[in-house]
C-alpha cells in the first residue's frame, strides 16, 4: 500500500464521510473539511500512524500532501504493498 493510499484511509477517518483521493499536488482547499482544527488532527493522527513526530514548523509548511509526503518519506517512512 502506498503512502497516499495510507494517507487517503487517515483523511478519510479524521475529516471526510466518504472516500478522499489524494495527489502530491492536493491542498487543504481541495478537501471538504479540511481546516485549521482538521489539521491538527490529521497531524496527530499521522504521526501516531506512521510513528514519527513533526515539529512545529513542519506542520506549519505543508502547502500540499507531496510535502508532507516528502517529509515523511526523509523521516524514513516506506509503505510496501
């Protein structure tokens, strides 16, 4: 499974009714739900699970999900189907 695939399920629990489909260039206004709250939220979520920790600033950063996908990826997060 692949990380956006991951990401999709994560999305989906914390902030939509119905299925989310997520690209490297999706951003929050892409997403019905998708606010500042949501953000925290999505954020802890991920971090639980994925077992990484972003800092204040990384969450802060993210313009699109390929940057938090690249984050996650130079974290060392790999998801294999």
């Amino acid at each position: 499974m692949s990380i956006y695939r991951e990401l999709e399920k994560i999305f989906e629990t914390v902030i939509s009714d119905g299925p989310v489909e997520l690209t490297a260039e999706t951003q929050s206004a892409d997403v019905p739900g998708w606010d500042s709250v949501a953000h925290i939220n999505l954020m802890v979520s991920i971090e639980q699970a994925f077992g990484v920790t972003f800092a204040s600033a990384e969450m802060a950063s993210f313009q699109r999900v390929g940057d938090l996908v690249e984050c996650l990826e130079r974290k060392g997060v790999s998801v294999s189907n």
